[in-house]
C-alpha cells in the first residue's frame, strides 16, 4: 500500500494513464500517415511491419518501441485506477502484453517483399529467424488487446456502464470482422482500419478512467456495483 497522499497518489496515477493515450494515440497516427505517405507503399498490399523496412524504416522502429514502453508505463494506472473489482488483474496485465508486443515488433523487424521496399523480392518474402519472431508480435497484440476488451466488458457489465460494456464487446468484434473481410477481398486496408479501433481503445479506457479519478469517485463504488449485481 502507498504511503503518498491520495492527491499525490491520484495525480500520479492519472499521469501514468495519460501515457496509454499517448502510446495508443502515437502509434496509430504514425502508421496511418506512413501508410499514406511512404513511397512504394500500399496499405492494400503491404503488412504494417514492413513500415520498418527501408531507408525511412526507423521511424516506424521507433513507432513500435516508444509507443510500447508509454503503454507499459501505463499498467500501473491501471491497476490502481481498476482496484477494485473485476479486471484489476488481468485488465493490466493484458494492457501490458499489448505493450510488450509492440517493442517486440520494434526489436525484430519483418521481412521484406513484395517489391517493398525498393530493390525488395516482387513475391512473398522468404521467411527468417528475424522475420519468423516478428510474427510472435501481430498475433501477441490482437490476443491480449481481444481479451482485454472481454475483461473489461465483465467489468462494465457488473457496474451497469452498459453503454462502455457495448464499446468493449463491440470493439474487437468489429477487428475481427474486418480481418475476415480483407482477405476474401485481398484489401489489407481493412486490417489496417481494424487494427486503428482495436489499437485505440486503451487510450479510450485510460480516457474514462482519468475522469473518474479526477472526479474522486470512491474506489468501493465498483466493488458496491459488483456486489449489488451478484
């Protein structure tokens, strides 16, 4: 238990939170405009990985490592914003998984191929040890973020917050609808467009939880939902 005054306390855990919206809100940004922007580059064609290739590869590199450490920099306001009741576990952790992934996406790069970036194979690429690793990334970020969204969810549901509880479910339904679409259509924009919604929704969360720890709302009034609604 911390020894800070709770303002102090409070003050701090709405800074920590306030760097989930800036990861969140970092990353996004910065893949959007390199998608539309970067020369050789097709979001209907090209994974958003392969933005770490090239000559202009580092800033996407960067994209991955900075906004990963502002995300993990953030579970700690989200463990103290989420105590108590249902989510203050696994909510953080998941949140920190996402995180972590996207630092591991920074540190092994993907392969290059199809024709980016310049002097690239025009085919698929041929897989690495490198590139192999690089794909534990994409699919840590979608696990974590999925089931962060379900803990979430159970959370809302128990304080009556229907309105949220919807956002939480509704968001990782509409990225997966959106992967499953992209590939009958061989559009990868649209995992593209899916991934901006589901990448967005810790910096919502840590959004609601900043204004619920600014407006002092007792902390035992998830824990009374809860306990109301069992």
């Amino acid at each position: 238990m911390s020894t800070l005054p709770i303002d102090h306390r409070s003050a701090a855990t709405v800074r920590l939170l306030a760097c989930a919206i800036a990861g969140s809100s970092l990353f996004v940004v910065a893949v959007l405009v390199q998608s539309f922007t970067r020369a050789g580059f097709d979001p209907r064609v090209h994974a958003l990985s392969m933005l770490a290739l090239g000559d202009l590869g580092w800033i996407q590199t960067l994209t991955f490592v900075l906004s990963g450490a502002l995300i993990l920099a953030s579970v700690t306001g989200f463990r103290r914003a989420l105590f108590p009741g249902r989510g203050r576990i696994w909510g953080p952790v998941l949140i920190g998984l996402f995180g972590a992934g996207l630092i591991w996406g920074g540190l092994f790069p993907t392969d290059a191929g199809l024709g980016f970036p310049d002097g690239a194979p025009a085919g698929m690429p041929e897989p690495t040890v490198i590139g192999t690793l690089h794909n534990l990334s994409p699919t840590l970020i979608a696990v974590s973020l999925v089931a962060a969204c379900i803990v979430l969810a159970r959370r809302f549901a128990g304080m009556k917050r229907w309105g949220w509880m919807a956002y939480c479910i509704a968001t990782p339904v509409v990225y997966l609808l959106l992967g499953f679409v992209a590939f009958p259509l061989g559009d990868f924009s649209w995992v593209l467009a899916g991934g901006a919604i589901i990448w967005v929704w810790p910096a919502v969360i840590a959004w609601d939880l900043i204004r619920e720890v600014r407006g002092g709302i007792p902390a035992a009034s998830a824990r009374s939902h809860e306990e109301a609604a069992a």
